[in-house]
C-alpha cells in the first residue's frame, strides 16, 4: 500500500480532500463515522473510561474486525495501539501492518507516537494520519515538527475528564484544561483534533454534545467527537449542532454490542442536516 492516502484539510468554514492527482476539491459537509478498533495484545478490545483493569474482548482478529467495517462502507477507522499509549513507543505495529494491507479504507492511528521518527515509520507505512496526544501536552515544539515534515497528516488527541487534560493512556491526570490546551496548537497546521470524553468512552451514555461544540467553536480546527456514543441518536444530534468545525465522530462499543449499525449511521450522515 502506498505511504501517501488522502488526507482530509480545512480551510476556513470548507472541508476538503487531499488526492494524489490534483489539488484540493471541496467535500460536501457530512459526519465522518468512524468505527474504532483498540488493540492490546495483539486482539480487538474496548475499555471502560480507558481503564486497563475493565477490558472486553471483542475480536481475536483485528484485522478480520477491519475487514467487517470496510465491508459496511466505513471511509475511515480509527486504531489505537493500547499497550503502545501506555508503554511510549509502537507495540502492534505489525497487526497494524497487517491492517493495512488488508484493507483500502484510510486509517487514523494513535497510541505511543512520540518521536518524530515513529510518525514517519507510520506514515510510511501507509497510515493516513497519526494522532498525538502525550507527546503533544509534553512537547509542542515536536508536533510543530511533525506538521511541517507531514502536512495535513497530523491530528491532536485530546482526551479529557470533567474538562481536564489526561495523558499516558489516560492513566495520568493533569490540571491543564482542554481548551486552552487546543487553542495553544492552533495555526501549526493540524488537520484536526480527536476529543475523547473518557468519562464517557466506552459506557455508551451518549456523546458529550456540548463540550465537544464548545471545542468546535473555540478552535479553527476540525473536531472529531469520541467517547460514549450509544445509538443513531447521538448521530442524529451531532448532525444537529450549529458549530460547523465537527468533522466526524469515533463509535467503537457500539457497534460491536449491536446498539448502532455502522451502514445506517453512515446513510443518515451522509444525508446530513441542515446547518
């Protein structure tokens, strides 16, 4: 597979796709759904408000769940590499080869990217983005780099707990407050921002609407909503919010309990709402 997939950029109020033929052509606005897979060991797993002591087994097979997603006409799916997010550095990396080489559909990939060295390992890979999210709090300097070298291929995870800032695979707590934390990165370059509500993630309770608009209308970035999503209508009242910066949301218990169906979650954001 090529090192160098579309990539999505926003310009203004205007979302666009990168293609490897020409410049920029402008998307028509819709809702990204993007089904999750997290990996730890080397298996398919979900975790309860990102806690390693509450895990849920949900495929032997990540790249067999890849296929699946693919098949229902996913047009993004976001991988995490859990023991990587805990431990610094890549851990199932050759399951994400695998992936890779299993499947056209573009990837988003986070979990132990803290080198500039590991974003173009995975870039060349032929992930599509590479998400930073400890390396980004600790080292604004490096995600500088990062959006230089690889434009357009960088996204900012901020995961957050009653608005505060949690790092190392959300087994660490800080007092920085998530907002401030976005607009310190705005204009580097980002193509977007992935805001995980860990209280939420994993539980099914509904995605935290406001604070994801919120974040949406604070920053000029594009805004992916993660963490909580329990059915259509949550899909339904993302499309329904005002702030144009939303770009897509992450589902990922959802979808393996049966509580959303991927292929119906995608026509309904395709045909959107007005704004």
């Amino acid at each position: 597979m090529p090192g160098r997939l579309p990539a999505r950029g926003y310009t203004g109020n205007r979302f666009f796709i990168w293609i490897r033929t020409g410049p920029p052509v402008p998307e028509q606005f819709s809702l990204i759904i993007i089904p999750a897979i997290d990996i730890r060991g080397g298996r398919c797993v979900r975790l309860l408000q990102g806690d390693f002591q509450r895990e849920t087994v949900y495929g032997a097979d990540p790249v067999e769940v890849a296929l699946r997603w693919a098949r229902k006409g996913a047009e993004r799916i976001h991988i995490v590499d859990l023991d990587g997010s805990r431990d610094g550095h890549p851990v199932n990396d050759a399951v994400i080869r695998q992936i890779l080489s299993a499947v056209s559909v573009p990837i988003e990939l986070g979990g132990g990217i803290r080198e500039v060295g590991t974003v173009e390992y995975y870039l060349d890979m032929g992930v599509g983005w590479v998400i930073l999210g400890t390396a980004a709090l600790k080292n604004r300097d490096f995600v500088g780099e990062a959006c230089r070298r690889f434009p357009g291929r960088i996204i900012l995870g901020i995961d957050a707990k009653d608005g505060k800032l949690a790092i190392e695979g959300w087994t660490e707590a800080t007092g920085a407050d998530a907002l401030e934390v976005a607009r310190r990165y705005e204009g580097i370059g980002l193509a977007a921002i992935v805001y995980t509500d860990i209280s939420r993630d994993g539980m099914e309770t509904g995605v935290n609407v406001p604070a994801t608009e919120r974040l949406a209308r604070s920053v000029a970035i594009p805004v992916i909503a993660s963490g909580g999503v329990a059915g259509i209508g949550d899909i339904e009242r993302l499309l329904g919010v005002a702030a144009p910066g939303i770009l897509g949301v992450i589902t990922g218990k959802a979808l393996y309990t049966g509580a959303l169906d991927l292929e119906e979650a995608i026509r309904i954001a395709k045909a959107g709402v007005p704004r």
